[in-house]
C-alpha cells in the first residue's frame, strides 16, 4: 500500500518554486529586475500554495482508532483489526516519509537558486547543503525503514488471514463431522484443508511401503539433465518399479523405451546406441525411440515392440509420462527465476522412500541441529519456527528463516535462499537479502525404497563461478554432505515406519507443509483429487 503511495509521489511531475516575496525583497536591494523561469515563480504566491498531488499526503493519523490494549483479544476479528490498522499506519508513516522528502528537496532548490548564491559566500553554500544532505540520508533511511514496516505489517496480515482460514475450516469440519451423510461433492481445495484442521488424528503414515496408486503415475515427471544424455548415449533409470531406458532417436530428440528386449528379456541398457536406435547385446536386436523394433540380424523381421513412454525435453530437462491416463499438453516449468543461472545439475541415487525423502526437504526447523557441519554451521536455534503461507497452500516462507519454498506437485521442492556470503543469512526475507541461492530438488519414485534425485543449483550472484574448473564437483561434493547428514535419519526413520511407527505421529506448528504434502498425496491416493 505505501509502495504504492510512494511510488506514485516519486514519480510525480513537481514544480519547485522560490516565494515572491523574497524575489520583491532582493529585486529591492540590487535594483535589478529579471527572473529565472525554471526556479521563480512568475509572481504569484507559492507559500501555501495546494498542488494536486497533496492529496496523497493527507492522510489522517490511524493511532487515535487503536485499541488501548492490543495484547488480548476476544476474538480473531478484532486481532485482525489490530492488524489491518498497523498496516494503516504503516502507510501513514511511510507517506509522512516521503513528503519530507520532498520538502528537503525544495530546501535543496532554494539553495542553489542562482539569486541566492549571489548573497552567499561559497563557504556559507558549502555549510547549507552539507546540513541538507545529511538531512536528506536521514530521511530516505527512514523511507527505507518505513518499507520494512509495511513489509512486515503485510506478513504479519497474511499470517492473521491464515490462523482465521485455519479457524474457520477447523469449525466446518467439525460440523460436517457430526453430519451421517457426507456431501459427495468434495473438492481438493476444501479435502485437504478439513483434513489440515484435525491432521494429528488423521495423518497415519505407519508400516510396510505400500504400492503406488496409478494416479500418482499420471504426472509430467524429470527423470534426467540434458546434458546427461547425448548422442549415441543412453540413461537407464527406474520409475514406479518398472526399468526404462532413455536414448536419443536419429532425429536427436530423446525417447524412452522399456528396459527389456522382447527376445530374451535382456536388459537393453547393457547394450549401446547405433544411429539413433538401441541394440541389445544379446542377439543385436535394434529399437527405435517409439519401441518398434527395426533390426533382427540372422532372422526374419518381425512386427514386435516393447513399451515406450511419452518423452520430451523441455529447460534442460528429458519428461517422461508412466501414466495410463492421456498426457496433459502442457509441462510444467522448472526454471530459475530470471536473473539467476544454473550452476550445478547433479543426480544421486538415494536409498529411502521419495515420500520420506520430500518430508525432510520440506522442514526447515531440522537444520541447526541436523546440518551441524555444512550449511547451518554457527546458525542459532530460534525461540519459533514458523511457515508461512500467505499465497497457496504449498508453497510459503520461512520465518526466521529469509527462505521461500514451494512444493511443486508431484515431486519437486523448489527453495530460494537469501544470503549475505556463503554459508551466512541475513535479513528477515529473501526480498530483504542482496544476493539469492535457488534451488531444485526432484524426488523421483524409483522404487518403493529408492529414490533418484535430480538436484539444480542456481545463483543470481558469481557468474564467475561457472568457469573455474572441476567447479561441478565441487558442489557434488557439498551436496553429498548435507544429504549425508539427512540420510542417517531418514533411514532410521524408514526402517521404524515399516516395524510400525507413525513418522507423523505429532506434527507441530513448523511441519505445515510437510503435512500439506501428505494431504495432497492422501486426496490423490483416496481418488479425491481433481
């Protein structure tokens, strides 16, 4: 709001004009008549004067409608209030910032008014704008503070809306509870948010690895970089339990086939890539892209093909579809944002579930006391963690953390962090830090206790980096430590889960959306996702 207002101020047309009274008083003493056109006004009074965007100025105090006591509330409305009139002053103040702004800057004009300069020594001109200056550094240190004000007032609004959402769905689904009859039209917004307000009953991710529904096949999945896969090269990979083999066709684009010659049952990945299509190193039987088989040395050919899935490469990225529903037209984007650029693109095959692997991406709060000898060496363990969520339900901020994070539907975390140097954070958010590390982490089901990991580093700082060799290992090196860190846990979790342990057995105010994940994944797998 008080961006706004001071963006409209700033960019305003303004006139800066001297008083006539004292051109009459000099015009008096010197005897000389003329006028500057672009400083003096032709005459008329100044002083006093309305210009049409004084209006933005005046804006009444919201102090005086506070509440005496703003540390109890009755009720969350009124807590709300409290909120929204902070945000008004806020903007009160901001816009009091700018206007002295802009009246030092008229101070600024009156002193290098060339009629003034002449009843001035140079010294006295030199004392004046030296005070001005200063008075001018103050005040935008003040409009700076002021942001961060409304800033923060912002956050802490969105945090309000988001316990009154909580409230408001937490009493509909303890009404809809004492109902017989359900309603049959549930959708996945009001599903997952009904179960968000009693999940510590209903989260139960207890016992053996159980199959993978279908639906959770019928996405858009990464499964390799790029530049992982080049010409007469192919990248054996699992997906849900089954073996795939990705290999480029004649044409170069890339296609994905099973991983299981129609002959003998051989493993095609043992064999090579000639001229865009895949031998088997069995017999020399060839495949093209499209699972047809083209060659069958030493015998007649017959009209036999394997499985192949929908493949397509898109931002540095080979997609596959493993879904027996038809494929969307459309693949989501995995980009950075725009001013950042990729410095490290690493795979690692991990031994736990993709599920659990996600739960550990998805929490913050783990870090001081997980990462004690990488990233979050040093860092110290707040009073509260908190995660945000003004916009969507998976994807939000941290709090005290400045690290954005989203999950991206049906296996991606994708996390901005704002830093100050490396391993350091600085700030209360990422908008508030100079320089930013974005991250991607894409968890591939591989099988139902393996996980393929594809890992993308970007940053909008040191483009310098991307040219010092073996630069690329050394970041592998980095993310292999920290993983390493987070392994050890998982995998004591992976193994209690299937002895019987419930790994959500009490989430708390922090594992938000690791909750919203499992949310998302119960509504698909009970078929109510749309």
């Amino acid at each position: 709001m008080s961006a706004v207002a001071t963006a409209a101020a700033l960019t305003l047309p303004i006139s800066f004009t001297r008083s006539s009274k004292l051109l009459k008083r000099r015009e008096a003493k010197s005897g000389l008549r003329f006028r500057v056109a672009a400083l003096i006004d032709q005459g008329g009074a100044s002083e006093g004067r309305k210009y049409p965007w004084t209006t933005l100025f005046e804006v009444e105090d919201p102090q005086s409608k506070f509440p005496q006591d703003k540390s109890k509330f009755s009720t969350i409305d009124q807590a709300l209030e409290v909120a929204r009139l902070d945000l008004q002053y806020c903007d009160w103040k901001a816009r009091q910032d700018v206007l002295m702004i802009m009246l030092l800057h008229d101070k600024v004009v009156d002193v290098l008014n060339p009629l003034a300069r002449e009843f001035k020594s140079i010294g006295t001109l030199k004392k004046e704008l030296a005070e001005l200056q200063g008075e001018l550094a103050q005040a935008h240190n003040q409009v700076h503070i002021s942001e961060v004000r409304v800033s923060t007032a912002l956050d802490r609004l969105a945090y309000m809306e988001t316990l009154v959402n909580d409230k408001i769905l937490q009493e509909r689904n303890t009404t809809e509870s004492d109902a017989t009859i359900p309603s049959p039209s549930t959708s996945q917004e009001s599903s997952s948010f009904r179960k968000s307000g009693n999940h510590r009953g209903n989260l139960n991710v207890s016992g053996a690895i159980k199959p993978y529904n279908p639906r959770m096949k019928n996405f858009w999945y990464p499964v390799t970089f790029s530049s992982d896969l080049k010409e007469d090269t192919m990248v054996p990979i699992e997906c849900f339990e089954e073996p795939w083999v990705l290999f480029r066709g004649k044409d170069g684009k890339p296609g994905c086939v099973q991983d299981t010659c129609a002959h003998r049952a051989c493993p095609l990945s043992l064999g090579s890539v000639k001229e865009g299509q895949i031998q088997c190193p069995y017999h020399g039987w060839e495949y093209s892209t499209d699972g047809k088989c083209q060659k069958m040395p030493s015998t007649r050919l017959l009209d036999v093909r394997i499985r192949s899935l929908p493949c397509f490469e898109q931002e540095g990225f080979i997609w596959i579809w493993p879904g027996d529903a038809p494929p969307t037209p459309s693949i989501p984007s995995l980009l950075p944002p725009p001013g950042f650029q990729i410095h490290a693109e690493i795979i690692m095959e991990l031994p736990v579930e993709y599920g659990l692997l996600l739960d550990n991406l998805l929490d913050l709060a783990h870090a001081p006391f997980t990462h004690t000898s990488t990233f979050a060496k040093g860092w110290p363990v707040p009073s509260l963690v908190k995660f945000l969520t003004p916009a969507t339900k998976l994807q939000g901020y941290w709090d005290p953390y400045p690290i954005d994070m989203e999950f991206r539907p049906p296996c991606a975390v994708i996390s901005t962090i704002g830093i100050s140097k490396p391993g350091k954070l600085e700030g209360q958010s990422t908008r508030e830090c100079s320089t930013h590390l974005h991250q991607l982490h894409v968890c591939l089901p591989s099988s139902r206790k393996k996980t393929r990991l594809l890992y993308r580093m970007s940053l909008d700082f040191a483009p310098i980096l991307k040219h010092i060799p073996f630069m690329q290992n050394l970041w592998k090196h980095f993310a292999e430590q920290v993983l390493n860190e987070d392994l050890r846990l998982v995998l004591g979790q992976q193994e209690r889960m299937i002895n019987g342990a419930n790994i959500w057995n009490l989430p708390v105010a922090y594992d938000k959306l690791g909750v919203r994940y499992r949310l998302w994944r119960d509504s698909l797998e009970q078929e109510e996702f749309n």
